[in-house]
C-alpha cells in the first residue's frame, strides 16, 4: 500500500480543492493542465492511502463522500497554515509581508478605511493588501484562524481574547433604536417596552464566523427576524420598514435628521458597545495599544513592517474616531507613508 505521508502533499491538497471547485475530474483536468487518465491515477492513489472513497463517481459531476469533504476541509485549513509559515519565513528575511489581510466589521466606517488604505497603497509597498468583511465574532475569528493579521471592529475586551492576540480600543459606539417612519412602533408611547417590540420583527446582521451559532445581539425570545449580511444592510431594511432594531448612532444620524428614520426611547438600558482592533502578538515586549511594537537587533518590527504601518496609524485618536464614525461627522485623517 502506498505511504500516506508520499501521496498527502500540499499538491495533492490542492487538486482536491481544484476538482470540488470544478465539479468534475475532466474540468479539474483542464484546469490543472493534465489528462484526465493521470488526474484519476493521482485521485486513487490518495484513496488506497487512506483507504477511503473521496469522490462518488456513480454521476457525472466530482461530488465528494463524507470522507472526502473531511479531508478538503482539513487540506483547506493546511493550506491556509502553510501559506502563513511561507509569510512568517519571507517576513524574518525581509521585513515585509508578501499580503497583509485585514478583517473589517461591518462597524467600521468605509470611507475611512479606504482613506486608510489609498495612504497605504501609495507608498507602494511590497504587499499585497486584502480586505475580509466580517459581522460580529467573525471579525476575531478570521484573526484567530490565521486568516487575517489585523482585525478592526473587534467587540471584545481584552481579557477574553484567545491566547496570543493583543487588543486595543477604537472607542464606544452608541446604538439607538431607529425606526422608518412610517412603521407602526413609530408612533407608540414612550418608552417603548419588550413586550410591543416583540410582537414586530426584527432585523439582524448575520455572525460571519463559520464555526458554532456565533453571536446574538438585541433579539427577544420569539420574535420574527430577518437576517441581512452587513450592517450597511440592516440599515436600508429598516429604511424601508423590514423590521425594527437598534443601530449605530453616526450611522442613523444622517437619516435622522432628514426624517427617514425616527429614534424611540425603550425600556432596555442604553446600548454602548466597546469596540476595537486585534492582532497576532509578536513576541516579548509588545503590548496593547501598539504603542512599542517589539523590535530585532536591526530595527526591523517584529510584526511585519507592513502591520506596523497600520498600528501606528491606529494609534491616532483622530483615526480611531473617524473608523467609528460613518458619513456625518468625518474627522480630518493624518495618515503617515511609508519610509
């Protein structure tokens, strides 16, 4: 039987993946520029390893058995650890991330981060940058993975971070309870209570963390919901009187004033969330609020000079506001470039 450890290599990790995107060996094949006969050899020497069906050929399309969702899964997240070390190991030799992914919650604001990334990117850096977005524990869980090197919008307190991640706040960030006019709660008595809310529905930003339920905010036990993948989202649902729920203050403001949404006092006490941004500890002597990020004896930041860059911006009070605060109230940014 042929060795597990001579067949289960990153390549062969890969043409899984190659063949589930494809759907069928022949497109697989194409895609990998092989002939089908030698893309099958390559499949069944992986299964007689394992001793293990990987794919279920009784149709035409590639659809892969239990065991073989299993093992792309697992190849994926392998991958994903093997790309990381290559970052780490071309990090050491020369001081800069070949990418640089940031997990951005749907809290943040675009315009500045954009304002962020243009300053960034005009320097012309040796890295790729990459943007994720992602709702709630998502944001963390993308950091904790490995898939990200910096998450902002993080609602976490520091002491509950996994272990080897460094947290430091962005700032407070009121939610009001906003309403389309039009809406029936709109003209309710205040303050509003649990039992009228309950009896309308909801409208919620989906967790984007792929593992377990993630999280809930602001829902009562058996309300309607209606579920949207972004906080932009919820906002123009709520516009429209899909649903009622509470959203940030900067956000609304604009809406407010011009009348297209109405705020209601309720009966919960005022919702103020802490938020933040996190990232991967590099070693003794970092800490939070990435105001000394650690160093090697030739000056080179232990984090990356790339992730530096952006730690050093966030230590602006100016930029930390302006990430928090959506179109309304723009602060003046005083982004550094690159030396």
């Amino acid at each position: 039987m042929t060795n597990t450890r001579d067949v289960l290599t990153p390549e062969a990790l890969s043409m899984l993946q190659t063949i589930a995107r494809c759907g069928s060996f022949a497109a697989a094949a194409r895609a990998l520029n092989l002939v089908p006969s030698a893309l099958t050899y390559r499949v069944r020497q992986l299964e007689e390893a394992l001793d293990v069906l990987l794919f279920d050929r009784r149709s035409r399309q590639a659809r892969p058995t239990a065991a073989g969702q299993e093992l792309m899964d697992e190849g994926q997240r392998i991958l994903a650890e093997l790309e990381a070390v290559a970052q780490r190991v071309r990090r050491v030799a020369t001081g800069w991330e070949s990418e640089l992914t940031i997990a951005v919650d749907s809290l943040i604001d675009p315009t500045t981060l954009m304002e962020l990334c243009a300053a960034f990117l005009e320097s012309r850096p040796p890295t790729r940058l990459r943007l994720r977005d992602e709702v709630l524990s998502g944001t963390l869980q993308a950091l904790a993975s490995g898939q990200a090197d910096l998450a902002l919008g993080v609602s976490v307190e520091a002491s509950t971070l996994p272990h080897g991640l460094q947290f430091a706040p962005l700032g407070q960030l009121p939610f009001v309870f906003a309403i389309a006019p039009h809406h029936p709660l709109a003209s309710h008595t205040e303050p509003v209570a649990d039992e009228w809310i309950r009896q309308h529905r909801a409208v919620a930003v989906a967790d984007s963390t792929p593992q377990g339920r993630g999280l809930t905010v602001g829902l009562l036990a058996g309300q309607d919901v209606f579920t949207v993948p972004s906080m932009p989202a919820k906002l123009q649902a709520q516009l429209r009187g899909l649903g009622v729920g509470f959203l940030p203050e900067p956000l609304v403001r604009p809406y407010v004033a011009c009348g297209r949404l109405v705020v209601r006092e309720v009966q919960r006490p005022p919702r103020i969330t802490s938020v933040g941004y996190a990232w991967r500890r590099s070693g003794a002597g970092s800490h939070a609020g990435g105001g000394n990020e650690s160093s090697s004896a030739e000056g080179v930041p232990r984090t990356g000079r790339a992730l530096h860059w952006w730690l050093k911006q966030l230590r602006s009070p100016a930029t930390r506001a302006a990430l928090l605060c959506h179109p309304g109230r723009q602060p003046h940014l005083g982004v550094e470039s690159i030396p």
